[in-house]
C-alpha cells in the first residue's frame, strides 16, 4: 500500500464538554450523531451493529461526506468506518477507509473531569503523496469543528 511508506498525518484535539461521560460516550457510539457534528457527514447509512474479533462491541457503518467542489458542484465521497467499544464508556476506536488508499483512525478517551467530560482525540491518517497536504488539512479542520460542535451539543442538553 502506499501509505505503507510515509509516516502517518497524527495529532489530537482535546476539549471539555459540560456532560457526564456516559452522555457523551452514548452520543459519540451513535453513528447517525456525526451528521453535522463532522461538518463533512450530511449521511449515515447501512448500520450494522456487532463484534470484533476480540468479541468487544462494534458498528460498521457507511458515512457520506460532501465537498463542495466549485459553485453548485459537490462530490460525495463514501468511507466506510468501523467504531469499536474498545473500553466501554471511555475509549472509542473508529477505523476509516477512503477511497484513494486514505486510512484514518480516530481514538477517542473520555475522562471525567469537575466541569463534565475531558474528549481527547487522537487522530493519525495515512494518505498517498498526492492527497496528504488535502487529507492532512481536512483531518485538522474537521477535527477542531468536532471538538467545537461536541461542546456546544453537550451545552444544549
């Protein structure tokens, strides 16, 4: 794979949101919440709720994202993503396939904190030479606005 051979695209993002743990992990294992709360995500499709092989709960799911290309012109891009209960309650992985050989794995921990629930999410990203400037930025951009609208949604409850 070409990805093979470059060092991943990798950082993290971190906020406090006002809401227990429990409310956050139950919004972020629901695949249908990351309509808007990624800005790209306009749909969710084909969810299939199961196990890995290590018997942990998982979900695959399809998410449709929507760049807008130039005036009324947008692409749907489909990746295929699997979320994985890896701690249940504090750590969801999720593993993302793109096409174009783009992988991404975001790991998210929650971690109770005074003012509700610390999100930490480390993202690392694997994109052939040609994408990973579009692929590194987009990554960081919709990261930040996860971080950003993950806040506001927990202020609303």
């Amino acid at each position: 794979m070409p990805e093979d051979r470059t060092p991943p695209i990798a950082f993290e993002t971190t906020a406090v949101v006002a809401a227990p743990p429990d409310v956050v992990y139950r919004h972020l294992s629901d695949p249908h919440s990351y309509i808007g709360l990624s800005p790209l995500i306009v749909a969710v499709r084909d969810v299939r709720p199961g196990h890995d092989t290590q018997g942990r709960e998982s979900v695959d799911y399809l998410a449709v994202e929507r760049f807008r290309l130039v005036g009324p012109l947008r692409w749907d891009n489909r990746i295929r993503v699997r979320m994985v209960a890896t701690r249940p309650g504090e750590q969801l992985v999720s593993d993302v396939r793109s096409p174009g050989w783009v992988r991404l794995r975001a790991v998210v921990d929650l971690t109770a904190v005074p003012d509700g629930t610390r999100v930490r999410e480390q993202i690392s990203a694997f994109a052939p030479a040609p994408l990973r400037r579009f692929v590194a930025s987009q990554a960081r951009q919709v990261a930040a606005y996860r971080a950003t609208e993950l806040t506001r949604r927990m202020a609303a409850r």
